[in-house]
C-alpha cells in the first residue's frame, strides 16, 4: 500500500485501527512516533546492487490511555512530513514493538480498518545461489551461474 492509498483511507475515517493476521488489533492508544522515508541501498548476496524507498511508520503501546490517535491527525502528521521530509509516495512499511523485537509489516486497508501484514526475509539471488524459489519471497535479478553468493 502506497502512502496516497493510506491517506485517501483516512480521510474517510474517524478512528485510526491497525489489525495483526491473528486478528487481534494493535491497542487502540498506540502513538504513531515515527513517519519518515526510509531510503536502503546494499548489495545482494548475488552482488546485484539494489535501492529501495519506503515510508514507515512506528506504532508504541503508549500506556497512555487517556489519548487515542484520531484519522484527521494521523493525516496532519502525514501531510507535515511530505512537506518537511519530501517523502515521496512510497510503498509503506510498519514497525510494531512486539513481546521480544520490532515487527516489521506491509499495509493494506479493508475498508474499515488497516491490515499488518507480515514481512518475509528471502534470497534475492535464488537463481545464483541454486535454491528453489520460495512462495512469497521476491525473486533478484539474473545472474550467471558463476556468479558467488550467499
């Protein structure tokens, strides 16, 4: 989901609500502590040079339960940071503390709500590497069977 899909989602919405694939919700006082564009460039294990634009989005369990995050100021914090970040619209990546670690998620929206939708690790020269490629993982770019790897 691209950041112009979340904001259009929430200029029809009231209350801002994020749901886990287990169908439990992220708890309704969450704070969103981070918008910002995350920009990565590295090299595969492939030796494929790659880069990469997302937004992200931080959600914390505030334990402050006197507040609770409404549609309209979700999209004013949008909204100021394109402005003073030049974020581009990007694809959203969101990150949630767990029990142990952050969790990282895609986004999708159903209409009413947010979906959090788990996050992969992959090879990203499958090919190179000989292994069979994976459901759901993102495949890299061709290399020659020559080519070193993980």
């Amino acid at each position: 989901m691209k950041l112009s899909e979340v904001k259009k989602a929430l200029a029809g919405l009231e209350r801002v609500d994020f749901q886990f694939e287990d169908g439990s919700f992220v708890k309704e006082h969450f704070h969103v502590t981070e918008v910002g564009q995350i920009t990565k460039a590295y090299i595969d294990c492939g030796g494929v040079i790659r880069r990469e634009k997302k937004v992200g989005f931080q959600l914390w369990d505030a334990n402050d339960f006197d507040h609770r995050l409404k549609a309209g100021k979700l999209l004013g914090i949008i909204q100021r940071s394109e402005k003073e970040l030049d974020i581009e619209d990007a694809d959203i990546e969101v990150e949630v503390q767990g029990t142990k670690t952050i969790g990282k998620y895609h986004l999708q929206f159903n209409g009413s709500h947010f979906l959090l939708i788990p996050t992969i690790t992959a090879c990203l020269a499958e090919d190179a590497c000989g292994v069979a490629p994976q459901p759901k993982a993102k495949q890299g770019n061709s290399l020659s069977a020559n080519s070193s790897c993980c």
